[in-house]
C-alpha cells in the first residue's frame, strides 16, 4: 500500500471495482473521490493562481452555482442516480470545487477579519466560468493512461486535503484569538 492511499484509506471505501486505473496502477479512491479531491486540489491551485482567494466571497452568481453543485452531491453520492465512472467523477469534481470555492474565501474572510486585498471585478468572474467550464469537460478526457497523468492526479488529490486542511486551521486559529481577546477584554474590564 502506498503512502496516498494510507491517507485516503479514511477518507474513501477505496472499492477497485470502481477506481480507475491509469497506466496499470489502481488510484488509491474510488471515481467519485478522485474527483472530489482533484477538484479540490484544482480548483485551490486556481484560486492561487488567481489570487481569487484574497478577494473575499465570491459574487452571487458564483455562489448559487456552487450550492447547486453541493445539491449534485447526494442525487450521486447516495446512489439514487449512478450512470456510471464518468458521472462519478464529474459529481466528485464539482463538488470539490464548490467546497473550495466557498470554504477558502470565506475561512479567509474570517482569519482576517474581512480585510480584503482586493474585489471581485467582472474579470475574475470570468477566470471562473471559464475555469469551471473546464472542470466540467474533464471526465470527457480522463483517465488520460500515462504514468505521469497518474502522479500528477494524486498530486491534486493530496493539494485538495492539504486545502481543507489550511481552510479548517484558519477557522480553528481564527476562533482561538477571538477567544483570547473576549478573555482579555474580561479581564481588562475586572
């Protein structure tokens, strides 16, 4: 067993009859999860890229289509509809890239209290349409079979946790201080 699909293994039933395999190795998650954490690896490296993720939440429109990619989720991932691989890692992908593109902006916000680097303008909102256009063309062109296609989506899956990780710490740090500093205002006020 290797170290990605250790790490997985709490995360993922890991059922091989339906995980993909790519250049004769088995992915450590099955379709839906491989989606879901290279959408998230993808959609975190895009807001990077961007500097999206400095810009606060994201405009309405972004939003609503993200919590319809949240509401895909369980007509999916609870079976009630499975056409098949290519279903379920476009499911798992959307998913992923709703969860970050609405957990990163907003535990940003937090941690830093709404001090934004900058604003949301029609161009970014563009790079996401865009870029969310392409998330969705994925599962038309996956797996592609080459070892390298094979390191490179466990790569993403693994930027993908380590997004939720940063994302979740920001919060949990966030919410530490602001304890701290009600504690010392109580006291400074005793």
């Amino acid at each position: 067993m290797n170290v990605t699909a250790y790490i997985f293994s709490f995360l993922c039933s890991q059922d091989a009859s339906r995980s993909f395999t790519i250049a004769g190795h088995l992915m450590p998650l099955c379709q839906r999860c491989t989606g879901l954490y290279a959408g998230m690896g993808l959609s975190f490296l895009w807001l990077l890229v961007t500097r999206n993720h400095k810009k606060g939440l994201p405009p309405r429109s972004i939003v609503y289509v993200n919590i319809v990619c949240l509401l895909v989720m369980p007509i999916f991932g609870f079976h009630l509809l499975d056409p098949g691989p290519a279903w379920r890692l476009w499911s798992g992908l959307v998913y992923g890239n709703a969860i970050v593109s609405l957990l990163l902006p907003a535990a940003l916000v937090i941690y830093y209290e709404d001090r934004r680097s900058d604003y949301h303008t029609d161009s970014s909102t563009t790079s996401f349409w865009i870029f969310f256009a392409f998330l969705n063309s994925i599962p038309l062109w996956f797996p592609v079979q080459s070892v390298w296609f094979y390191c490179a989506v466990q790569l993403l899956m693994l930027v993908g946790l380590l997004c939720i990780v940063i994302g979740v710490s920001a919060v949990i740090i966030s919410s530490i201080k602001n304890v701290c500093q009600i504690s010392n205002f109580k006291r400074i006020e005793l």
